[in-house]
C-alpha cells in the first residue's frame, strides 16, 4: 500500500491509502449476488420481466437461469449489466 508521512508534533503518522476491489457481476452468480455487487443492476432486471428480486428464486437462481427462464440469452444479460455498470 502506498502512504505518506505526516508530521505532527514529534509524532509521525503513517496515512494509508486506502484500496477497494469491486467484485464483477457473473452469469453463475445468484441474482442476490449479483444485486448485492452492484444495485444499479435492478433496471436492467426489471426491463427484462425479473419483478421478483426479493423472492427465494433470487436466493438460489443464478442470473444465468434467471435468464432463461425468462427466454432471454444469457450472454445478452450480462451484455446490459455490463452495459448498465460500466464494465
């Protein structure tokens, strides 16, 4: 990690950059997780005909299913997500 020093009195401080991954958003993720990544993703979801967000299908169905289910391919879902989050 990088730093710099900051001096204060006698006292040095080390002030540490701070540094935050965002996980991506896959087909073999359920939709909770996917939604638990990125919530900006629930349009996308919603425009294709997935209402049920909350529902226990979005606890277990991966985002791949979901699209199948719902007659969508699933390479043309991650395709809007990505879209949508800027990936």
């Amino acid at each position: 990690m990088e730093g710099k020093s900051s001096s204060l009195g006698s006292t040095n401080l080390l002030v540490k950059k701070e540094e935050f991954y965002m996980a991506s958003i896959t087909k073999d993720m359920t939709i909770a997780q996917a939604i638990a990544v990125d919530q900006n993703i629930i349009p996308v979801l919603l425009d294709i005909g997935m209402h049920c967000l909350g529902c226990p299908s979005a606890q277990a169905e991966t985002l791949e299913e979901a699209a199948m289910v719902h007659g969508i391919d699933p390479e043309d879902l991650m395709d809007k997500i990505n879209e949508q989050i800027g990936e």
